[in-house]
C-alpha cells in the first residue's frame, strides 16, 4: 500500500439496509473500481484491492439523515458520530449501517488514518421554503418535536440536477 500522502482515490461506501456498494474515484471522479456486497459483508481486502490503483486518499460515507444542522460534506470525528448515531430513529434501516460503514473503514486501514466524511441524502432539500417543508399539523408539534419535511434521494437529486445542466447546457438569451 502506499503511504497516505501517495494515495489519490476516494472510497465511496454506500452502505444501505440490505447492499454494500463501493467505488473508487479517481481526483476526476471518474471511476477506478467498483464492488457490490451483501449487507453485513466486511471489507477484507478492499484496502489491498484499490492500492493497485492508487490507493485511498479518503472515504465518503453515504447517510440517509443529517438531522437538521448536518446540511453539508461533513469530516467524521467523534462528536460527529454521536450525533448521528442519536439520529438512528429518523432512519433506522440506514443509519446503523452507514455508521457501521465508517467502523468498517476504521477496522480495516487502521495504519491510514483516512479522512472520512459523511454526506447526506437530507442536504439537498435542506433549504425548502416553508410551503414545502411543513406538515400540516399542529404548529406546537412541529415545534416541540423537530418534524419537518426533509426530502430524500438528495445525493442522487443533487447529481441528476447536475448532469441535466451539463446535458442541456446553459439557456438560450433569446
């Protein structure tokens, strides 16, 4: 393996409810290597698999739910990884296992001391307007228990919305 500062790719794990899915990105984000798991596979020897093409220079972790203030990229640290794992409830088929993810990578490259950062499904739709993020219930609901509209599928909004705007390039002045 390289050392750290040799590394160039990004991990990307995509740990859902029943799927493992990883890629390796080069710094283009063009894809390096890829690998599909079943959900409670570990990841022996993926460490050894990506060196070949560079190695890891850091890991983003895919997460439903990023609450209320976890709005965008975020390094994972302890505190962070409290608070999310206090947020198990609003997603309790992913979260578990997206933190289990960031466990994994810990196990597995110890020796690397990877950046790991969280990125959030929620993120996306962060900054509806009130129109569109409140339910209609009680305003003291709302209030006391933090519900809101959230909106999923952001990472994949996020990159759909970008791919379009490459796709149909920018608008005709006329």
């Amino acid at each position: 393996m390289r050392p750290p500062g040799e590394s160039t790719g990004v991990l990307v794990v995509n740990a859902g409810s029943s799927s493992l899915k990883l890629r390796l990105l080069d710094p283009s984000g063009g894809l390096l290597w890829a690998d599909d798991r079943a959900a409670d596979d570990r990841l022996d020897g993926v460490f050894a698999q990506v060196a070949e093409f560079g190695g890891v220079r850091a890991v983003g972790h895919r997460f439903v739910h990023g609450g209320p203030d976890l709005l965008r990229p975020t390094l994972v640290d302890a505190g962070v990884e409290a608070r999310l794992r206090a947020r198990t409830s609003l997603a309790p088929l992913h979260m578990p296992a997206a933190l289990a993810g960031v466990a994994a990578v810990r196990a597995a490259a110890p020796e690397l001391e990877l950046a790991q950062v969280a990125c959030f499904d929620t993120a996306f739709h962060a900054s509806l307007p009130a129109a569109a993020s409140t339910y209609a219930i009680p305003a003291r609901w709302r209030e006391r228990y933090g519900i809101r509209r959230y909106g999923f599928h952001g990472l994949s909004h996020a990159y759909a919305s970008r791919r379009a705007a490459e796709l149909l390039g920018p608008p005709d002045p006329r």
